[in-house]
C-alpha cells in the first residue's frame, strides 16, 4: 500500500535505556585539526600524559589514535572507546546537531513503531478486519497480519 510507510517495520526496536548492558567503557576524547593533507588527532590518557596521532583522512587518523590510546594504556577490548570530533567549535557543533537529528529520527521511528502496534492490536481487539486497519493506518493487510500476530504490543 505504502511502502515506504512500512520500511519502518523493517528496522529493529530501539533498546529502551533500562535494558542497556550494564558494562561501562571509559570514553577518550580526542580533537583533529587538519593542516595541509594531513590530520592531527590529540587526547590526554586518563594520567593526564598527552598522545597524538596523524592520518591522511579522518578514518585513518582516529583508527590511528584509537590504536595509539589502546596501546598506552593496554586496554581490554571494549573497555575503552575514543571519540574524535574536529578541534574546530563550529565544525564539531555542525557534526553534533547530525547526530542530534538522527537520534531524534530514530526515536521517533520508534514512537512511530509502538504507535503503529498498539493501535494495530485495538483496531483488530475491536473487530476490524486486517484490510480496514491496514487502510486506516496506511498499512498492508499483511503488515497488519504480522504486527498483530506478533507479542509485542
């Protein structure tokens, strides 16, 4: 019927906060600063020593300081993460609001999805048919089939 309407259903449920793996990673911050064709990445360890890291692209320069960071302070994996963002405020506040916006896209996808199943589930509770649901929520019927057929509400 729609499908773009229902390429939703096709992505997985968020993972609600209280159900998050209770493992904590300590995360480094590191800035880059690009001069010339190359980048520069720095990041205090947790003592407080300075590390610094080139690469000629942004991939290449935070696996290099990630590396880097890894190595002085021997972590295990997935004890410790890096995050680089760009030394420049106003770069770093552009790539912040990306991020921003697709947090609150797939929130609300996810708002859409729970909105979705519980109406689907009263609709059919109250005696629609799989089709007139479907057409009220611009759904396939077999959409409709599989969101009510389905455990979660």
């Amino acid at each position: 019927m729609h499908p773009h309407l229902e390429a939703i259903f096709d992505q997985p449920d968020l993972i609600p906060p209280g159900n998050w793996p209770r493992d904590e990673a300590t995360i480094i911050s590191a800035t880059a600063t690009r001069t010339g064709k190359q980048w520069t990445a720095a990041a205090k360890l947790p003592d407080g020593r300075p590390v610094k890291a080139q690469g000629a692209t942004w991939v290449e320069v935070k696996k290099n300081v990630a590396q880097l960071i890894f190595d002085c302070l021997q972590a295990e994996p997935g004890a410790l993460g890096v995050h680089l963002a760009p030394a420049d405020s106003e770069a770093a506040a552009a790539l912040d609001a990306v991020v921003s916006a697709r947090i609150a896209r797939a929130n609300a996808e996810q708002a859409e999805r729970d909105a979705v199943r519980h109406a689907a589930h009263l609709l059919i509770s109250q005696g629609w048919t799989t089709r007139d649901a479907g057409s009220a929520l611009r759904l396939s019927h077999q959409r409709i089939s599989q969101i009510t057929s389905s455990a979660t509400e």
